[in-house]
C-alpha cells in the first residue's frame, strides 16, 4: 500500500466540517471533483453507509463508511475504483478544533493497480495527482462548511 497525507486549517468549528462530511451521499455537491453521487446503502450515514461517486473528469467510486466518531473521525473504505488506476483504497479524516476553527488531516493509503508498473507509476505520478485532488478537496470543503 502507497500512502499520502495532507491537512489543511478550516476556520469553521469541527460540527460544521463535520456536517458537510457526514452528508455522505451528496459529496458532489459541494466538491468540484466529483460529478455525481448518491447513496447505495439505505443507510446514507454512519458505518456501514454506501455511496457511489463519478468522479470529474472519469473515474467511478464504490465507497463504504467502515469508522464514524461524530465531529472527530470518519474512515471511508474505496470497494471499487472503475477507470482508475487504483484496485483499492481507504481515506481517513481526522478533525482536530483548532483555535477558533479545524485543523482536518487526511491519509489516503491505496494499493495501486498493475503490480510493479503500478507502483512506479504511483512514484512518478500518481502519487503528486492525488496529493493535487486532496487539497483540491479540502478547499472545497474549508468552502462548503462556511456556507
């Protein structure tokens, strides 16, 4: 498993970060690099919620939420990346209060697809990509929490 880790200072309380993550099954509406989402479970959140994500511009995502502490941490399982050169993943997000506001950390620990050349792949440039799309989320979510 590869892993990547960014963080990111949001100036809203850790309940309002919160309340955008825990909208598990409407990610795309808030964040610019998922296209579509909706929830596949009945349950839509807590363990065991499921959600499946069409990712901007390609790229499909069967998600499953394995660990929820309210306003502190939720840990995503990825069940299936389509199009992706992903076989699998798990995202952590831990909310720390922080001032006035959240310090929000993420670890994506993946396993690539396409053994050795997949890693090197994930070396050279994978690795960069996703570390892009994460900050790239954590803007959007720092966003959507002050709404």
């Amino acid at each position: 498993m590869r892993s990547i880790d960014v963080s990111r200072q949001i100036s809203s309380v850790p309940e309002k970060v919160w309340a955008v993550l825990a909208d598990f099954p409407n990610i795309a509406s808030w964040n610019t690099g998922v296209a579509k989402s909706f929830a596949t479970s009945d349950s839509t959140s807590g363990v065991g919620a499921q959600r499946h994500c069409d990712l901007a511009p390609f790229g499909e995502l069967e998600e499953t939420i394995k660990e929820w502490v309210d306003t502190r941490r939720m840990v995503i399982s990825i069940d299936s990346a389509k199009k992706l050169p992903i076989a699998r993943g798990e995202v952590t997000f831990v909310l720390v209060p922080s001032g006035e506001g959240t310090e929000i950390r993420v670890n994506y620990a993946y396993q690539p697809k396409f053994g050795l050349l997949g890693q090197v792949m994930a070396s050279l440039a994978l690795d960069r990509q996703l570390t892009k799309g994460f900050n790239g989320f954590l803007k959007d979510l720092d966003t959507a929490s002050q709404r």
